[in-house]
C-alpha cells in the first residue's frame, strides 16, 4: 500500500470551499475543456485588474554593529527620504535613467567610554531593484542597480569611508538583523556537516519503459543514515532507508547524488506507478525499469558541486556565494532532498546586498555617520493613479546600547496617503519627530493624487458567477478549476491582506490632511 501525501495547493484561510462540492467534483463527468473553450471563443476578459496587482520595492535598513556587542550610543538619527518622482514598470528608459530618489541615514554615534573603539558596521540594502529598463545597444535589459551603481555612499564627518559590497542569501519572512549579520562571514564558513572537500557521487538511471505518459519512479535506498541526498524529486525517510521519487516517462535520465558517502546500487529497489482516480488514491503499476548507468558515475567534491552554477554575476564573491549555498541549505533544504545543481541560484534575485565599513572612535569622540543609497518603491497597479509604496527597518536600531531620538524627513511634492507613522505636513513634504525609538518599521504611501481611487476589479465576482452557474449546471469539474484559480489569486493577494482598505500592515490613514 502506497502512502498517501500532502499536497498544499495554497492558503486557504481567507475562502472555504464546501467539502461535498470537491467530493462531488472529483467524481462527475468530465467538461472542462469544452466549457474552458467556449469561455475563450467568447472573448471574455478576466477584467482590467487580471494582471498583477502590485511589485515589490526594496526595503532598507538602519546601520548595526557587526559583532556580539558595542558601547556605542546612538544620539539622534535623521532619515532623510528625497522622493521628487515616482518610476514603476511602465516607466520609459528616459524617466528611469533620470530617476533622483534617494535616502540618506545620518546617525550621531557617541563612544561614552574612556577607550577606543574599532566598530565594523553593517547597512543592509535588500534584494536587487526589479525595475529595468530595455538597452537597444547592448540588447538586453539593464537594471536600475547597474545605472545608480555608484550612488552609494558612506561618510564620517564628512569624508568618504571605503565600503565594502556584501551578498547574504535572501531571507523569507521578515527581515532579521542579528541572523543576517551573522551570515557576514570573511572566508568559507564551517559547517558541521559539509565541508569544502566532502566528497559527492552521481548515479544515472535510465528509464525503460513503452510508457511515454509521466509516471512515478520510486527508488528506496538502503543504509543511507548520516548520508544526504540530491536530485529531483522528494523525499521520505523512514529510519536508515530514504524513499526518493521522481516523475518520469520512458527514456527518462534520473540522477541521483548522495554527499558525504557511496551508494549501494544493487541495493536500491524500485517501483513504478501511476495515481488515478478521486485524489489520486488508486495505484496502477507500470511496466518500467531503471538501467543503472555505470559509465556516467561521477565523484567530485561539495565544493565543485556548489560552484556548479556560480557565474560570479552582480559582485557577489566566490566566498559570499559559497556561504550563501550552505545558509539556503540550512533555511530551505535542512532534512530534505537537496537538488541536483544550484544552478538556479541567480545571484541577482537570491542575494540581498550590504554595505560593509569600518568607524574608530577614541575615548569620548562623536562622529556623524551618513549612508546614501537609491530609493526603490514598490507599487499598487489596483488604485488610479498608482500607489507608490517605501519601507524601511527601524527596529535594527534597538540593538544599539542607546537610542536616543529619531528625524523622519520626507522630501517630495506627492501625498502621503497612509503611513505607519504619524508624519505633520510641512512646506517640503512631511516630517516626523521622536524622542525614543518608534515601535514597528516605516511604511508609506504615496500618490500623485491625495485620494486615489481603487480600480474595480470584477474578476471575482465573473469567476463566483461561473461557479454558481457551473454547480446548477452540473458541471462539476468546471467547479474544481475555477475554485482553485479563485484560490491562487487570492493566494497572491493575500501578502497585503488590507489592499482593498487602501493601507498596509496596519497602516494609519493619513489623507485628512488640513
């Protein structure tokens, strides 16, 4: 008896789908493609609003110390945000080449010690801007990072230090200081398991079969305790035996890598099959077999498999790159199938950036520390005009051993619509000011208009209008397939919940300005 899996298509806390409907769905006739074919010959459209609704920006951060711990205290920081216009997307390449947004984080650092102290310094800068423009004369599409390369900038008192570019693996969820720091390592990082010279075998298989529809090729592998696996498929484990399958037709090459130690092929039993029936839990075998191929063993080491897709593309260093694999390893791929190459590891969109520098401060000494950088914005497609969106972290200046006060200063001839501050109106744009360190991080809208307007977006009510129409009809299946599209957009919304409120993570309305 096979087991059953898991399968999660997606969130799903935001609709429910009626139990009985599914059950009915699953078993009923099938209709879609004709049903599917006469919506498309109609010529109907999923609405104005079908495309994506929203881009992400780039979210910045205050600068921390590096290491475990710092007397350093923070006097007062002046966040300076300079926002004279907006670019997304559709912008041309004139507008992007002549976009001047930036930010300027200047911090008054106090050594109240009587000795001196040497700080490394960290300024997170986020993923790479995913705004570009297309260069007909180098024909290829060029990132807004590549032209504003050398608008980053880090000064003490004036004079320009040397700061170093650094590349950490992106982190999923919210963004976490004191881990990134951490993963700022000079030189190949120790691993407890995988070391540069570790070493990794590769067994090809072949699939033989008359089958040329995709099926399930299962491999159990014996003796595989203190072992760990690669290639493409899943994985599960059963006390020393690890079951790995893969879908596959005939003629299919399967490769199968193990790290830190040899497999026994001869040892390895296989079985093939394929699911049928409602949630696929009818199992029918399939004639296969799998011819191990003997003259493409191959032996290397953990080191040339993880620079198998190194390009040394955007600046990121063989050390960074390296480091960066064994931490995605540990976040993403910690017990189970790793895959086959990192090839697919890009180092434009899987790095985020750091800005690296050095400040000695003699006993007493205060020095003013500014950090210039790009200002990137994401974007609201489903409001009229678009709805510009900035973030930036406050909450890494908690770990300074003081912080004094903080000045927000938004220079921009826009509206803020929604911030997650209270920000006054001024003749330059808007300004905050605090004594103390505000809970939560900055978060802004901004607009063109002081009230833009939401687009309709009548995409859900035709899909629910199908569905209805498709249950009375007993079209079941019709059901299945648009509730699982209904699912995914939802799905896809569901990362700003209070879209339709005009606001964001709790945003407080700011558009009842005097």
């Amino acid at each position: 008896m096979k087991k059953t899996r898991a399968v999660n298509i997606c969130d799903t806390n935001a609709i429910n789908i009626c139990a009985a409907c599914i059950l009915t769905a699953l078993t009923a006739f099938a209709g879609v493609g004709a049903a599917c074919g006469a919506f498309a010959r109609a010529g109907i459209t999923a609405g104005a609003n079908s495309g994506p609704s929203t881009w992400q920006g780039v979210t910045a951060a205050g600068v921390m110390f590096t290491g475990e711990s710092c007397p350093i205290e923070v006097e007062g920081e002046l966040l300076t945000l300079d926002i004279p216009h907006f670019i997304g997307h559709g912008s041309t390449k004139e507008d992007m080449l002549a976009y001047g947004g930036k930010f300027a984080a200047e911090y008054t650092f106090k050594n109240p010690t009587a000795d001196t102290v040497n700080a490394t310094l960290a300024f997170p800068l986020g993923e790479q801007c995913p705004l570009s423009f297309w260069d007909e004369e180098a024909d290829k599409h060029v990132y807004l990072d590549e032209v504003n390369a050398d608008k980053y900038m880090v000064l003490a008192d004036g004079a320009e230090l040397n700061a170093e570019l650094r590349h950490t693996i992106c982190g999923y969820g919210e963004f976490d200081f004191a881990k990134g720091c951490k993963q700022l390592v000079n030189g190949y990082r120790a691993h407890g398991f995988f070391k540069r010279d570790t070493p990794v075998y590769k067994y090809s298989f072949t699939i033989a079969s008359y089958d040329n529809e995709y099926f399930t090729a299962e491999a159990v592998l014996k003796n595989t305790e203190g072992l760990r696996l690669c290639g493409r498929g899943r994985l599960e484990e059963d006390g020393r035996d690890k079951t790995v399958d893969f879908s596959v037709k005939g003629g299919s090459l399967v490769e199968i890598y193990s790290i830190g130690g040899e497999l026994n092929v001869s040892d390895i039993k296989w079985s093939f099959y394929r699911q049928t029936g409602p949630l696929g839990l009818v199992y029918n075998s399939v004639d296969a077999r799998a011819e191990y191929r003997a003259e493409d063993f191959g032996q290397t080491t953990f080191e040339e498999y993880v620079f198998n897709g190194y390009t040394g593309g955007n600046g990121v260093s063989a050390t960074d790159y390296y480091n960066g694999v064994l931490d995605f390893i540990d976040s993403r791929y910690k017990d189970d199938l790793l895959p086959p190459s990192f090839e697919f590891l890009d180092e434009r969109t899987d790095f985020m950036r750091w800005l690296v520098y050095d400040l000695s401060f003699s006993a007493g000494q205060t020095v003013k520390n500014t950090v210039t950088a790009p200002l990137y914005s994401g974007g609201k497609y489903y409001y009229t005009p678009i709805v510009y969106t900035f973030e930036y972290l406050l909450s890494p200046a908690r770990e300074w051993s003081s912080f004094k006060s903080l000045e927000i200063r938004i220079n921009t001839p826009y509206y803020l619509i929604n911030s997650s501050l209270d920000f006054e109106k001024t003749d330059y744009g808007y300004l905050y000011k605090a004594d103390r360190l505000p809970d939560g991080e900055l978060e802004i809208d901004m607009c063109t208009v002081e009230n833009p307007e939401q687009k309709a977006n009548y995409i859900g009510a035709i899909l629910i209008g199908i569905m209805v129409m498709a249950g009375l009809l007993c079209i079941a299946p019709v059901i299945v397939v648009v509730g699982l599209i209904i699912l995914l957009l939802i799905r896809a919304k569901k990362r700003n919940p209070n879209a339709d409120k005009g606001g964001t993570n709790g945003f407080k309305p700011m558009n009842n300005f005097d």
